[in-house]
C-alpha cells in the first residue's frame, strides 16, 4: 500500500507542476501583447504628407490648405432619394455633416455631391471640384 500511495503522491505532484508551468507561460503571454504599442498614424490620413495645397489658375495662385474648406478633407459621401450628404474630416479628427447649397466656410459654398467627389464654390464664385483623395481642381464646367 506504501508503493501505491508514494505512486499516486509522485503523479498528483506531476500534474500540479505542470499546472504551475502553464499558469507562467499565460501571464508572460499577457505582458507581451501588453507591451505592444499602437501605430501613431492616422490609417484614414492617406498618403498625402501635407495639406498645404496650392492650385495655379490662369491669372492667380490660391492656397488651399487654409482657405477653401479650412484644412478640412472629403472623407465619404452619402447619396440618398431625398437629399445627399457629404463627410468632411477636421485635422483634429472631429467629422462634419453638410448637405448641398449648405456653408462649408464663411465663403465656401458646397453646390452638388456626387459618389467620389463634391463642386464648391468660394466667395469669388470660382467653382471647384474636390476629390477624396484630396485632389481640388477647378471645375471645367
């Protein structure tokens, strides 16, 4: 009886110990994944490095970075029966809702949206097309 006892005593000690090892190998899992930092990037920036967009007209050149929609993107478009939406998105990561015939700025104006791109106007009635990938181009017509 003292060898089934020493035996059994020997095989519960067993397991406990390779309960204790796989309890380890969890908790330093757990401080890896922990110790992992996230991507300081912003995933819906693009690959544009800089905003400051400037666009040559015939007769003069006009920075866009401030003063057509004020830093802001396009970032998404919604088309619907009754009315459409456009999504622009703020340097500071805050979005904004407009409709059409709605201020973008004190003299930006949004005109029509369209599935990719939306036409604005500014306060000299220069009519442009702004793209998503934050491509602004005059509007031919």
């Amino acid at each position: 009886m003292n060898i089934i006892n020493k035996k059994l005593l020997i095989f519960l000690m067993t397991i406990m110990f390779c309960q204790f090892q796989l309890i380890n190998l969890k908790a330093a899992d757990t401080t890896i994944i922990d110790d992992e930092e996230l991507p300081a990037i912003d995933p819906f920036a693009g690959s544009v490095g800089s905003t400051n967009q400037v666009i040559e007209t015939d007769n003069s050149q006009i920075n866009l970075n401030s003063g057509l929609l004020n830093n802001m993107r396009l970032v998404g478009t919604v088309i619907g029966e009754n009315k459409n939406i456009a999504i622009f998105s703020a340097p500071d990561g805050g979005t904004f809702k407009y409709e059409e015939y709605e201020a973008i700025t004190e003299t930006t104006t949004l005109l029509e949206i369209f599935n990719d791109f939306v036409i604005v106007q500014d306060g000299e009635n220069n009519i442009f097309e702004v793209y998503m990938n934050n491509i602004i181009k005059p509007s031919e017509g």
